[in-house]
C-alpha cells in the first residue's frame, strides 16, 4: 500500500454515497482578533462537530457500511468513543448488528451514546488499543466485520468529504487538522492533493505523528493527556503514514492548557462546546504555536463535541 491508496476520485465518490445519510455541516467565518489570534483574513471554521453521533467519525462509519459486504454477525469497532458513537448511530439507521469496544477513560458522554444507539458496548481496558485487541478476539469467534477506527481504506475515503465539504463551502490556503490515528488527516490530505497547505495539531502528550516523522514509519508514542480518548491511540496508521507524510511534514504540538483554553473560547466567543480532541486544532492558533504568514487564509476543523457540560472559567 502507498499514497495511491484512495485518491480525489474515490473520495468524491464516497461523498455521493454517503450524502443521503449525513449532515453537511456549516462553516463560519469568525474575525481572528476575537480568538486572540494575529490574522489579517478571518478564521474559517467548519462545525464537525454537528455532525450526526457529534463528530465526522459518521463519514467513515457510513463509507464502511454502505461500500462493505455486512455479515449476518454484524460489525464491530474499537474506538476511544467518537468511532464507536458513529459506527453505532450508522448501524442503528441501517438495522445492522453492531458491538463497540472501548477503553475506560472514555468519556461518559460517548459511552452513553453507544448505549443510547443500542449497540452492544463493552468498555475494559485502559487505552484504545487494549480496546483493539478486544475487538479483534471477538472477531476470531464472531465472524463480525472489523471497522477499523483509522487504519482502513473506507474509514480514510470517508473522513476525506470534510475536505470535499470545505472546498465547496470556502476558500482557504491553509487548514489545520487534529491528529489522533491519522484517518481524518489522510483522507483530508489526499483529497486536496497539495493543493493548499495541511498543518497537522497533537496534542504534547500524544505526538503519534510527530514520532512516525522522526522516524520515518510509525512508531510507538506517549498516549496520554486531555484529549486521550480521541487523539491518543498510541501508534498513527500503517496505511495513514505514506499518504499523509507524502504533504504534511512536520506537526504543530500543543499542551493540554493550550488545549482547554482553545475549548474556552469556542464557548465564550461563538458558544459553541466543543470537545478537548475537538479544539485541538485552534489550540495551535490561540496558543500561538502556529502563527499565520501574511495572505494565509486559515481553516480550522472543529472536529468533535462528545463532551459533558463544562462550566469553562473565565480569563
């Protein structure tokens, strides 16, 4: 497999495919000042987080669903809560059998999603790939078809059509993306094939990308901090390295305070909740750990908001 793996065509079409089945979520332009942010051009902010099952995991649950041969055993996902929320809310509107594993320092937010989908949801195990070894022992006995949380050609096809979504919707020069597995960054990157500039955001504690980079293939990384139930699955993808290091070559890291501060002035500027994964790529514009040249027009993917209430606290 290399960066030839899923191309601009095959994503446009994952996007006709899916299209009956999820929502086109809205952007808004915002003045950076408000953000704290030096910008001569406003933010562009695409809301993924409105997303069906509240963020754009739907994309590539339905992808996989709707391209994929279903057995009578159903599907099973392992997830830190985002994907497990999607292939749930895509298996209930396709009356498919689904079982979702996770890993404990889920949020409650998410697992009561799962539930709320009626998928079978087991949660043991402390980080997502003791979730992963989960599922794959249940696919041995089961027959389920594994849907992988970013390591797979239809789960990468679907998270692309946010790019397909974002080109139609705005024009950008640059557009920052956080990173967890690579899934969201990869099917992104190959879309807009090195037509605009993708900055790739980690969280400190949680640099998968960051490490694949140094080393040149990915690589084990710390898989911790606030954002650990999304961006933190220990190791990017094997087939997300060659298609995303073929345009993205370095990561933007941001610390968990960058992180909550981002999250803070979702709510106090646009009120909009966004989870810590979520916010993670404004992180690095409010933190200043990406500074704007002149004439870049920036996006931001604002991409998940499976979070209980927080009463963010003022400066």
């Amino acid at each position: 497999m290399n960066e030839s793996l899923i191309t601009p065509a095959q994503i446009g079409a994952a996007y006709q495919t899916i299209a009956p089945h999820i929502r086109r979520t809205p952007i808004v332009e915002v003045d950076a000042a408000d953000f704290g942010v030096a910008c001569a051009s406003p933010l562009v902010l695409k809301l993924e987080l409105l997303q069906h099952a509240g963020s754009f995991k739907a994309r590539g649950a339905f992808t996989s669903l709707l391209t994929r041969k279903i057995p009578g055993a159903g599907v099973v996902a392992a997830s830190g809560g985002n994907h497990g929320a999607a292939i749930a809310f895509a298996a209930m509107k396709l009356k498919v059998p689904a079982k979702i594993f996770v890993p404990s320092i889920a949020s409650p937010a998410k697992i009561q999603q799962i539930n709320d989908y009626g998928a079978q949801l087991v949660v043991g195990g402390d980080r997502y790939a003791d979730a992963l070894a989960a599922s794959e022992a249940w696919v041995a006995t089961s027959g389920a078809l594994p849907i992988h949380a970013y390591d797979q050609r239809e789960t990468m096809l679907g998270q692309g059509t946010v790019g397909v979504e974002f080109e139609q919707q705005s024009p950008i020069t640059t557009l920052m993306v956080a990173v967890g597995g690579g899934g969201l960054i990869a099917g992104i990157t190959a879309w807009f094939d090195g037509r605009i500039k993708i900055v790739a955001v980690e969280p400190e504690k949680a640099p998968t990308l960051t490490r694949a980079l140094e080393a040149g293939r990915p690589v084990d990384a710390e898989a911790g901090g606030i954002a650990a139930d999304s961006l933190a699955p220990r190791r990017v993808g094997e087939l997300v390295f060659p298609i995303v290091s073929r345009h993205v070559k370095q990561t933007v890291l941001v610390s968990d305070e960058a992180i909550l501060d981002a999250q803070r002035r979702l709510w106090t500027t646009l009120r909009v909740v966004a989870e810590p994964g979520g916010a993670a790529a404004l992180a690095a514009l409010t933190s200043g750990a990406y500074v704007p040249s002149a004439g870049e027009r920036v996006g931001v993917l604002i991409c998940g908001g499976n979070t209980a209430v927080v009463n963010f606290k003022p400066h």
